[in-house]
C-alpha cells in the first residue's frame, strides 16, 4: 500500500522526532536517536536500520501520516498471526530474543505471545551482547536464541568487517555461544539490516541476514524464531515461507540446513 504523506520542515529537529532522508525519496521513517552538531543518528521505525544524515537533508513526518503507517504495521502483525496459529503442535521451541531496540522487541515479544510460544526477550546493546549471552543462556534454556538489533553497511568493501556497525558484536555472541552449544542444540539467528551473513553463518549461526546487505523489517528475525519454534524437530526449516510474510526481498535472510525444534506432547 502507498502513501501519500505529509512533509514539513520544522524550525528546529530535535531527539525523538520522526523523519525521513530527502535524499534517499523519503523512502524510509525513522526516529532521530541523536543530534551531534549539524548531524541526525538516526534508527529505523519499521526496517532494523541504524543511519546518519545531515540536518538539512531531513524532513519531519506529521502524526496524522505516521498513524497510517502504524495502522498498516499492525495489520502486518496480524496477518503473521493468522497464517502461522493453525500450524502450531503441542510443545513449540523457547525462544531467547535479544534486542537492542525496545521498540521493536516489544512488537516481537507481543507475536510470540499472540502465537502462544514461550519468549523471553531482554534489551542488549549489541556491544554487550557477547558479555552476557551464556549468562542468559543458562538462565533460560533456549532452543532459539535470537540477536538482533541494529546494523549497516558503509559500502567500502564487503569482506572487512570494520564496514559494519554491529556486524562483528553479533559474531562474538555466536561464536560464545557455540563454545558451550552445538548447532542442533540451540539455532541461532543473527543480524539486522545489512549485516555481514558469511561472517554470521561462519561463526556458526544457523540463520542470518543480511546475504544481499539490504534491509530487513521489525518483524523478520521473529519470523525466523516462528518458524524454528513451530517446525516438527524431524523436519528441515523452511527459510523460504519468511518470504510469505516478510516485506523484504527474498535473499534477504539465509542459513544452513537446521532441523525444526516442536516435539508432539505424547498421551
């Protein structure tokens, strides 16, 4: 669905409010999360996006537009919810979802929760998130953990792992964890937008994005947790129903052969 929306310049921008880069066609909303000089940090509202731009390349969006979008998010959220309720057995997978955004993992934390799948969801800066992860671990006894948050990409070379802003917290969390978990015991899913994937599945995640360096929406690496927690532990995850849901390009998000982790309760 389009949308036709209302662009103003304010007199002056400040921490909270929400724009968009003039630059890049307004393509994306986001929330000034910080203001250094003449220049806006800034996080994505609905795509897991960390950025910078000038001020003068930014325009505020006005509440009535933001509340289409919003409108439009949560009838995302509940078409998720009704296509995955009717294929969930008896004991579905624990999810460990770590996030650095509180937004969006309250909005994940709320799907597991309509989907009735056990979740537990802590707010990790991505440079903390090696320090604490076996901690976590023990504490709740996943079988999916999730690490995601914010990340990009600069575009000065793929391979160099100084390129991205997240990318090498997200890999010192996998390669913890692996130290302690195998692959089949725990799946993990890594990332955000534009991280770097061969580093993630090298370092032993079994999902991660980004393959293409391109964005991902709020809601994808809770699909993926969805999808590990709801297929039968004697079957192949299907990584390619994320894309039934997922607003973003398929190749997105990728990974190895992983089992499911929902075992049938037997009477």
């Amino acid at each position: 669905m389009g949308y036709c929306f209302i662009y103003y310049y304010g007199d002056s921008m400040k921490k909270g409010d929400i724009v968009a880069r003039i630059s890049h066609n307004l393509d994306i909303v986001f929330v000034i999360h910080e203001i250094v000089d003449n220049t806006a940090i800034l996080q994505g509202v609905y795509v897991r996006l960390v950025a910078d731009a000038d001020i003068s390349d930014l325009k505020l969006i006005d509440d009535s537009s933001l509340s289409r979008y919003e409108d439009d998010d949560l009838n995302y959220q509940k078409s998720i919810i009704e296509s995955y309720k009717n294929h969930i057995g008896h004991i579905t997978g624990k999810i460990l979802h770590l996030d650095s955004d509180p937004n969006y993992l309250n909005k994940c934390l709320n799907l597991y929760k309509s989907l009735n799948i056990y979740a537990y969801g802590m707010v990790v800066k991505e440079s903390d998130l090696a320090s604490g992860i076996i901690s976590y671990v023990k504490k709740v006894r996943p079988n999916i953990v999730i690490l995601t948050g914010h990340d990009s990409y600069n575009k000065k070379g793929l391979k160099d792992l100084n390129n991205y802003k997240n990318t090498v917290h997200f890999l010192n969390a996998v390669v913890k964890i692996r130290e302690y978990y195998s692959l089949d015991d725990i799946c993990i899913y890594a990332g955000a937008c534009g991280s770097n994937f061969e580093a993630l599945i090298a370092g032993g995640a079994n999902f991660a994005s980004s393959i293409d360096r391109n964005n991902i929406e709020a809601y994808d690496p809770a699909i993926v947790g969805i999808l590990a927690a709801i297929t039968p532990m004697n079957q192949i995850i299907e990584i390619k129903n994320l894309y039934n849901f997922s607003k973003m390009k398929k190749g997105s998000i990728g990974g190895i052969e992983t089992y499911g982790k929902m075992r049938l309760l037997m009477k």
